[in-house]
C-alpha cells in the first residue's frame, strides 16, 4: 500500500505557465512524483470572471485529490487569486501552496521607490493582490500592468524573436517610463519570457521571479507534514492537460528542453460538465 510520503505532488495551472514552478520543483524537489495539470480548454484564465476561474480550480484540486495528491500546487497566479483560500476551507486536510506576487523583496530591495508589477486582470482584481501591496508595499508606489499577450506567447513557445519584443516593448513601456527599478512577475508564464523582458527593460531593472521561492515553499511543507518521498531516485512526472495533447508535448519541449520532453508521459483529461474525468485517455508518444 502507498504511504502518505509516497503519494505524487499536484501542480496546476491553466495551461504551460506553472511549468516554470514545476522546473524549480523538479530542482529543488528531484524525488518527488508530480502530477501536472494544464487547463488548457480554459486558457487564459486571466480574462474570465473570478468565479469561473474558481470553479475550474477546485474542479481540477479536486481531481488531483482523487489521484492520491498529497500536496497541491496552484501554480497560477490568477487562480491562487481566485480560489487559493476557498480551496483551503474546502479541503481542510490538503496542504496548498500558492502564488502572490513578489511584492515583499521587490519593496524591500527598490532603490528607486518604484517597483512594477506585471499580471493578468483578474490577478490584480483579487482580494490577495490588494492584501499584499497593503502589507508590504507601504511607501513605495507600485505601477501595475496587464500583460495577456506574454500568455499566448508562452503557451505557443514564442518566448523570444520579433513578436515577444514588441508585445514587451509595448507592455512595459510606460513601467520604464515611470522609473521602476524592481519588476515582478505576477503570472507562471512570464518567466519563459524573462531573458526578452530583460533585453528589453536594461539591466538596471531587476526582474523578480517568484518561482525558486515557491519551490522551496512547497519542501517546507512536505517537511512540516511529514511527507517528503522516502524515495531515493528520480521522480516521475505525469502531464495532463485539457487541450491536445500533441501540441502541449511540444510546447513542452520548447520551453524546458527536448530532454525533458522526449518520452514524456503526456495525457489527456477531458471536462464532462463541471467535473473533471477521473481517468485520463493513454499516453501519447511523440
């Protein structure tokens, strides 16, 4: 019989974004089972309601649950905006990590007293966002900008090349203009664009990236649960996503090498109404 600490770690996120958590997982974490959950039927989450985006992610937790998850991450901005505290009233027994943006290192280290945020609309609308520049960003000015075409560039794997420039260009102009020396990334698919971004902005804006901080968030827990894999070799990884399967595999190897793609365990997982299946369609093969 499987032990608690055997079980996988769920990560999700509404399409590739999250994969920027999972590689800092996978670093920081390399035992660990994870299943990952790419809700790509529904990407971008960043335009839809809040409550449309908390029910496809208690939808997806919830599935993640009934494949043995022992730990979940919501390795989406916007959906941690959403649902992160009502997924943990709801499932009381299941450990969350989620996602704020690094507003907190951002205000600390800003010598300019101007530091940038760039995130999806319903990010900024939540409740979380507001929570975070109140406890940490008193005395800095915080500008803020949506950014949804850096989403379909990552989900593509245009990180780079003509089309990403501009879209940054026209984003984050008005953020250089406004003199911002710290610019965080508030949404798991913008550090795929992060070495564009910064081409683009100079070297005298630092880009912060949540995501080594996420992964060692996620060890913390296991730790405190008890639930770190007594497993001494390299974990598995499971993806399913909720779009076409051949095209996330090579998204995939796109944005994290053809290593980690080539024979990858790709599936796919297919929304019946409100609920997500229980059982996934066979692996596809490149």
């Amino acid at each position: 019989m499987e032990t608690n600490a055997a079980r996988p770690i769920g990560v999700l996120d509404s399409g590739v974004g999250g994969l920027s958590i999972l590689r800092e997982m996978r670093a920081q974490l390399p035992a660990e089972d994870l299943i990952y959950v790419a809700d790509q039927a529904h990407v971008p989450y960043g335009p839809r309601t809040i409550d449309e985006v908390r029910a496809f992610t208690v939808a997806i937790a919830r599935a993640l649950i009934e494949r043995g998850a022992k730990l979940i991450v919501v390795a989406c901005n916007t959906a941690s905006a959403a649902a992160l505290w009502p997924l943990r009233e709801m499932f009381p027994d299941m450990p969350f990590v989620g996602m704020e943006p690094a507003v907190k290192p951002a205000a600390r280290d800003t010598r300019s007293g101007v530091i940038g945020v760039i995130a999806t609309e319903a990010t900024f609308q939540g409740e979380l966002f507001a929570s975070v520049v109140g406890r940490f960003a008193q005395g800095v000015q915080v500008e803020t900008r949506a950014c949804p075409d850096f989403v379909r560039l990552a989900e593509v794997g245009e990180t780079d090349g003509p089309a990403a420039r501009d879209a940054i260009r026209r984003c984050l102009s008005p953020l250089v203009t406004a003199g911002i020396d710290q610019l965080v990334l508030g949404c798991t698919h913008f550090p795929f664009l992060k070495a564009a971004i910064q081409g683009e902005i100079g070297p005298g804006v630092t880009i912060v990236d949540p995501s080594p901080a996420v992964a060692r968030q996620a060890g913390r827990v296991l730790d405190e649960r008890g639930l770190r894999t007594p497993h001494r070799e390299t974990g598995r990884v499971t993806y399913l996503t909720t779009g076409d399967p051949a095209a996330f595999r090579a998204v995939l190897g796109v944005l994290l090498g053809a290593d980690e793609s080539a024979g990858a365990d790709v599936r796919g997982l297919r929304w019946r109404g409100d609920r997500l299946d229980s059982h996934t369609e066979k692996e596809t093969h490149p």
